[in-house]
C-alpha cells in the first residue's frame, strides 16, 4: 500500500436558506469534514430562478421588443450573483474561523445536474447536501437535489436532514 494519501475531496452545495446555514453547523458539529480535506463550498445560481424573481419572465427578457426588459432581466441576474458571493464569503469566513478552509464557487444551471457534473469533473469523493424535507408531493413537482444526487453519483452523498439541525439535538 502506498502512503501516499490524497486529501479528500469534498464538495457542499450551499442556498443560502435557514436549512442550508444550519447543516453548515452540523458538518462542523459533527465533524463531517476535516481541516486537510479539499472543499469546495458551491452555489448554483438558477436562470429559472432569476427570471421568475422580478416583474417579467426570461421569455419577456430575452424575446420583449424594448431593450430595458433585457436590462432588467441583466440586473436581475447581477443582483443574485452580488448575493450569492456575499452570502458564500460569509460562510467561507465562518467556516475559516472553525479551522476550516473552503473554496467559494459559483455555479450556473439546474442544481442537480450541476453539481453532479461539478463533482465528476473534479473527482469529488463526497458531496455533501441539505435537505429541505419536501413530502412526497412536493418531491415529485419540485424535484429534491439531494434524492437526485443520490442517484446519479458514484461517489458518496450525505444528506443533512432538516430534522437534524436542531441546536438541541446536538446538545443532546
């Protein structure tokens, strides 16, 4: 055997909610990742999302006939990007200040797929994710992330269920 170890590579996928910065928390409390691992920290800033954020949707953006639909639809998407780099600043900071140094990435696209893509393109040996607890319902509308990650990756998946978050449960 060689001793020659590689670090781990690890890669979180981050939203920016109250779930998402509480299983920030528990990977810490937990000891989910460890000072000499590789991590990457990504948010994935959705075209989807942006679009139906403001007034008009991408297809008024893209197709409208006055040129400040697409200004807006600009703006909208500088505005999320602003936001997310604050946002992943922040938990790059907290994170430094727990002794563990994570890479801030932002990512475009479907969040399922592109973190998928992120971690075979980066050889990740563990993505680790929140769970928002979608019902059944929801989870056939809206999709899960982590239940898509789950399935379509070769490299292991933690899943921090909502559930888990409770300050108090880790007192306990």
């Amino acid at each position: 055997m060689s001793t020659d170890t590689k670090p781990r590579r690890v890669l979180i996928g981050y939203d920016h909610t109250e779930v998402s910065n509480a299983a920030m928390e528990w990977i810490i409390n937990k000891r989910a990742v460890f000072a000499d691992d590789e991590i990457t920290l990504a948010i994935i800033v959705n075209d989807d999302a942006i679009a139906v954020e403001g007034t008009f949707g991408l297809e008024a953006a893209v197709a409208g006939p006055a040129g400040w639909l697409a200004d807006d639809y600009r703006e909208r998407v500088s505005k999320v990007e602003r936001e997310s780099t604050a946002a992943l600043n922040a938990v790059v900071e907290w994170f430094a200040s727990k002794g563990i140094t994570v890479i801030p990435r932002i990512l475009s696209g479907e969040p399922g797929e592109t973190l998928k893509d992120f971690a075979e393109a980066n050889k990740v040996d563990l993505v680790i994710v929140g769970s928002r607890g979608l019902g059944f319902f929801k989870r056939q509308f809206i999709g899960s992330v982590s239940d898509y990650l789950i399935h379509h990756l070769k490299c292991s998946v933690l899943v921090v269920k909502d559930d888990c978050h409770s300050v108090n449960n880790d007192k306990k």
